[in-house]
C-alpha cells in the first residue's frame, strides 16, 4: 500500500485530496526500491509509470491525468489546463497551478522542499519544487502569484511543506552561505556553525520564512528529515555519500476534487 502523509492545513480543506508520499507501496527494486516516482531516474520505465498510477489511484484520478513538471531549479511556473506526458516533453518548470478539476499535479523531490498549495474557495491548487537555488530565486512568489493570477486570494491560501533535509544533515560550504548573504544578511539565522566545521542549513526553516512572507493564510511544515528517515524517504546526498549511481524520488501531490 501507498503511504501519503496529509498535512493538517490542508487535510481539512473540502474537496481537496493531497499526499506527501513516502517510497513504501511501489514496484521499483534495489536502490529505487519500491515507490520511485522519478521519470528521470534510471529506474525502468514501466515501474515508474507503475508506481505513479498507484500515487494516483490513491487521490483518486487516471493515471495520465498526473501532472507533474521537468524540474530544472527555477523559479519558473508551469499552469496546468489539461495533462501532458512525463518526462522530457513536459513544461521545463518547478511549480504547477491549477484550477481544473480531476488534474493531479505534483512535484518529485530526494531532499528539496515539496510545498502543496490551495485556495478552497477560489477552487486552485498548486505544487512547488523548492531547492535552495529555487526558494533563494523567488519559486514560492512566483507560485503564489501564479494563483492570484488565475483568481486565489493570498488570505485564503493555505500551505504545507513536505519531507525534506533537516539542517543537521545539510552542511554547506562558505560559498553557498555568501549567496544568501549577499541577497540579504538577515539570512544568517538559517545557518549554523554549531553542528561541526562547516555551516548547516536550515532548508525548511527558509522556505517556511518565504512562505510566511508572502502574507498568505496558514503554512504547516510535516518536519520531516529526507536524509535521516532512509525507510521511508529517497536522499539525494545520502546516495552521494554512498556513492551510490543514482537515487529515487518520492512525489508530492495535490487534486481539486
């Protein structure tokens, strides 16, 4: 079986299905093992489609009808009128809008931060891929204007931030912690140097800031650690550190009912 986590900002909206979903339930063997998700993984083709039919079953829409972007850590946004194929043909993006009913969209992470979106009153939903390079170059704004565009209101949108890497396992180097201080020295606070030699990140914590930012109605963060929680995560620097070839997404997805 499938494992979604709900997320309580969202749960209690009417006619809005989501999922964070974990890697338990699919059919992928080995290090994709079992619910890869990732068109752009190694893994084989038919155990991905597979593993997204059940991901959508479970929200209860077609398989074709999940949609989810070609991620390229952007700030770009994709908006979502019909579906499209996965993979290397759909929109280049790192967030999809919606307002059709019965469209599933989502977003496939191994670390970053997945953020699912709603506005229960204007019937719009979102998903969010949000990496350092895209929360630091505006994906959360953009996503959130994205909505307004199509006729959400900011006061009625709600937010939940899935599983993604927990400051104690994201270490940085100097560099990496320059970037966010040259865009705005109040970014300090999302980096430690308590944890060891190198400052740490707190991925999380700033894409919760950005959201808070944004003025919208309420944001909920499962504070989940992708790295730490290898049973029911996929993590790409756990791989890395591994040396592992290559690494599994899990997927995160929203519906309008």
């Amino acid at each position: 079986m499938v494992e979604p986590l709900k997320a309580e900002s969202l749960q209690s909206l009417d006619g809005i299905a989501h999922g964070f979903f974990t890697r338990k339930g699919g059919v992928s063997g080995g290090i994709y093992a079992t619910l890869n998700c990732g068109v752009g993984s190694k893994d084989g083709r038919s155990e991905v489609m597979e593993n997204r039919a059940r991901v959508a079953a479970e929200l209860g829409v077609e398989a074709k009808r999940l949609v989810t972007p070609n991620q390229i850590h952007s700030a770009t946004v994709a908006i979502a009128e019909e579906p499209w194929r996965p993979g290397p043909e759909a929109p280049r993006a790192d967030a999809v809008v919606t307002r059709r009913a019965g469209l599933a969209i989502g977003v496939s992470t191994a670390d970053c931060a997945p953020i699912l979106f709603a506005d229960p009153e204007a019937r719009i939903a979102a998903a969010a891929h949000a990496g350092w390079r895209g929360a630091l170059g505006g994906i959360i704004e953009a996503t959130i204007e994205a909505m307004q565009e199509l006729g959400a209101r900011r006061g009625d949108i709600s937010a939940a931030i899935g599983p993604a890497i927990s400051q104690a396992a994201y270490e940085v180097g100097a560099d990496f912690m320059d970037a966010f201080l040259a865009a705005d020295p109040t970014n300090a606070c999302f980096f430690s140097t308590d944890l060891g030699e190198r400052p740490h990140f707190d991925l999380p914590g700033f894409v919760r800031a950005r959201i808070e930012a944004s003025g919208i109605g309420t944001v909920h963060d499962l504070a989940l650690c992708t790295y730490g929680d290898e049973e029911r995560f996929f993590s790409y620097r756990r791989a890395t550190h591994r040396g592992e070839p290559d690494y599994g997404r899990q997927v995160s997805v929203i519906a309008l009912g």
